[in-house]
C-alpha cells in the first residue's frame, strides 16, 4: 500500500474544526485510491508561501523515510508541485490530482472513460498554459508511472488538443442520444436521488427498485446514471436514477466533462437530496449540494432524506429532526422508514400528475 502525507496551512483565518473535517475528507478521498496516511503536518502561516505553500523550512524538514506522496487539500501551482518535490523528494498530489485519480479508476463506461479523460487532458492543458516546461513535469501526479504515463508525456499541446476535440465529437454522440431517450419520457414522472459521495445513494436505488448498482464505502463509486423503473401504485410508475456524487471543490474541469451526466437531476421532477446522517460534517455536504442545486435545478421539488439511521443514536436523530423539521429519516440499508419516503413520493406525483392533466386541458 501506498503512503502519504497530508500537509495544511493554517492561516489566521482559517476555523481549527473546520480545517480538521476538511483534512478527515482529504484522508477519506486518499483511501479510496488505497493510499494510507501516515500522518498529518500543519504550519501555522500568516500566509499561504507562493513558491511552496508552506515554508521551505518545513518542508526540509519533514521525515520522508517509507513515504511516496505528499498530499495538499488545495490546488497546487505546477511550479509550487516542483518545488515541493525538490525540497522532499516526496510526489506532491492536491485535492484536484486525487478527485481526478479517482474518477479514473473508477470510469467503466465509454462516456465515464471519455468524460475522465477529456477532464485530465483540459487540466493538463490549462497547467501548460504559458509556460515552457515540458509534459513530464506537468502531467497528474499519480498516474503518472507506467506506460499510461509515458504516453502522456509523449503528447504535446497540440495532440491534446486534436485529442480533445476528438472525444468531444465522440461525447456528443453519446448525449445526442441520451438527449433523445430525455425527450421520449417526458411524459414519465422521473426522479433522481441526488448528494454528496457516498450518502447511500445506489443503495437506495437498490432497495427501492432492486437494481444491482455496485454500493461501497467508497467516494465516487457511482459515475454513470442507472434508471429503473419505481412501481408507485396500480398501473402507476415513476422512473429513478442514481446520479454522480458531489463534493466540496469538486474540480471544475471534472464538472464541466460530466454535465451531461449530472443533466439526468436538471430532467427530473422530483429530487431526493441524500444526506448521510453520520457524517461529521453533514450541515456542510448540505449546504454543497444545495448550491449545486440551485443553479440549474432551483424549481424542482426536493426532498431532503437522512439515510444510516440505524448507524446513529436518539440524541443525534432528535437533533436533525429539530434542525431539519421537513426532512425525512431513513436506513435504504436495513429498510427503515421507506414507507414514509414512498408516500410523500406518492403525493408529489400526484401533484405532477394533477397539474400535467390540467395543462393539457388548456391546449
Ligand atoms: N449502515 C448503513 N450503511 C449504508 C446505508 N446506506 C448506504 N450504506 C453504506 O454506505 C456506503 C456508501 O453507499 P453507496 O450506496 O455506495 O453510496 P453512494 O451515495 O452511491 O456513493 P457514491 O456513488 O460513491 O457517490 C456503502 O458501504 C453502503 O453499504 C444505510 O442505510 N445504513
Ligand atoms: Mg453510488
């Protein structure tokens, strides 16, 4: 197993609580490519050094004995990363490296594959931006070994771009056709359940529909839609889609490949936003997935559902309830309290269904 360690500045701006649930993320993120952190170094600063991010001093200074990287919850400058690998002798990797690792790692299909790889050429590109420095220097930390990475090295701007502009054409076949099956269910009731990594989303799409979407702890296990079909009542039936996950400083390229893939949420008339109830920073993961919300989905209906509640006690369930009066609170695990989910998905359709029927009469 791979080892690293996870370096922060703490500016005097920045909140002891907030910085620690930042870095428990950043720990969580590292396993899920199976690297284990050995440690966590931070460097009270005045401010962020824009040579190394932290002082040289320190970063001399770090015992690098059995350690492979160096991880960075923020961005790093191409030449920040090259100092920080001369003074340790460490691969740095930032939050973006590692999101974007894992998204490689976990693309199965076609657009999943096509969508990770237009992500990290246009990260690529953007870091040789103006600068004279060769690929070798630049490429994603990581993934960087092996052949995969000697043929990265050999690609020049230009490749890239030819490269881009190649799986761009062949993106857009794709989505023309999803763009298609979008349209031909307009008049199906469709929902999406929607959150933060890990929340339990594909877990409730099973438990609801019995698909077979593969569940685990891992962040972004899920990089593909999957619908099925939701049995609601008599000859009644909605469509469900398990979506992406989001997280906090998501890399903007990453976003930008998988808008198509996040399209499925903005189609939908119902969205259940997933919150994992025993995350120590929920009222955050709620707040970024809100925000994500917001943008293009802001007039659809939203249901906010707690899940794992079999993995928390009455103190903490009582304190969400009081928080979050409306939300509803589950285990798509153990099954507890579906029915209660089930029923206020009932009522909305029923409003859909009853304001659809009226807009017809009006044609
Ligand atoms: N105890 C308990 N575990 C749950 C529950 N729901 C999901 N899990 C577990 O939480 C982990 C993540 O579940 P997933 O369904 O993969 O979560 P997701 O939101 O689809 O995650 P990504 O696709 O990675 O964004 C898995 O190990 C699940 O078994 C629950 O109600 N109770
Ligand atoms: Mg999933």
């Amino acid at each position: 197993m791979k080892k690293a360690i996870i370096v922060e500045a703490k500016t005097p701006n920045t909140d002891t609580i907030t910085l620690k649930l930042h870095l428990d993320e950043l720990e969580r993120l590292l396993n899920s490519l199976n690297i284990e952190v050995e440690k966590r170094l931070i460097q009270n600063r005045h401010k962020i050094h824009p040579a190394t991010y932290v002082g040289e001093g320190f970063l001399s200074r770090i015992e690098t004995e059995g350690t492979d990287y160096i991880a960075f919850d923020n961005k790093l400058s191409p030449s920040q990363k090259r100092n920080i690998k001369n003074l340790t002798g460490l691969t740095p990797i930032d939050r973006e490296d590692i999101i974007l690792q894992i998204f490689k790692n976990h693309a199965k299909t076609k657009e999943a594959k096509i969508q990770v790889e237009l992500a990290e050429l246009k990260t690529i590109l953007s870091s040789l931006k103006g600068r004279k420095t060769n690929l070798a220097q630049q490429v994603g930390a990581i993934g960087v070994k092996g052949g995969k990475g000697e043929k990265q090295i050999e690609l020049d701007r230009r490749k890239i771009q030819k490269r881009i502009a190649f799986l761009n054409r062949e993106l857009k076949k794709i989505e023309s056709r999803k763009e298609n099956l979008h349209k031909s269910r307009e008049n199906t009731f469709k929902i999406s359940i929607a959150g933060y990594t890990n929340a339990g989303k594909s877990t409730l799409l099973n438990t609801l529909t019995k698909a077979n979407v593969s569940a685990k702890d891992k962040l972004f296990m899920t990089l593909d839609t999957t619908t099925r079909k939701l049995h609601l009542y008599q000859n009644r039936y909605a469509i469900i889609s398990d979506t992406v996950g989001f997280i906090r400083k998501l890399p903007h390229h990453l976003v930008a490949s998988f808008k198509s893939t996040f399209a499925v949420i903005t189609y939908s008339n119902l969205i259940i936003q997933l919150v994992d109830i025993t995350s120590n920073n929920f009222e955050e993961e709620i707040e970024v997935v809100h925000r994500e919300l917001q943008k293009d989905c802001e007039k659809i209906p939203k249901l906010l559902v707690f899940n794992k509640i079999d993995l928390t006690n009455k103190f903490h369930l009582n304190r969400v309830k009081a928080l979050y009066p409306h939300a509803i609170l589950i285990s798509a695990k153990e099954k507890i309290n579906l029915e209660e989910l089930k029923e206020t998905i009932l009522t909305h359709y029923k409003k859909w269904e009853k304001l659809k029927n009226n807009s017809k009469k009006h044609i």
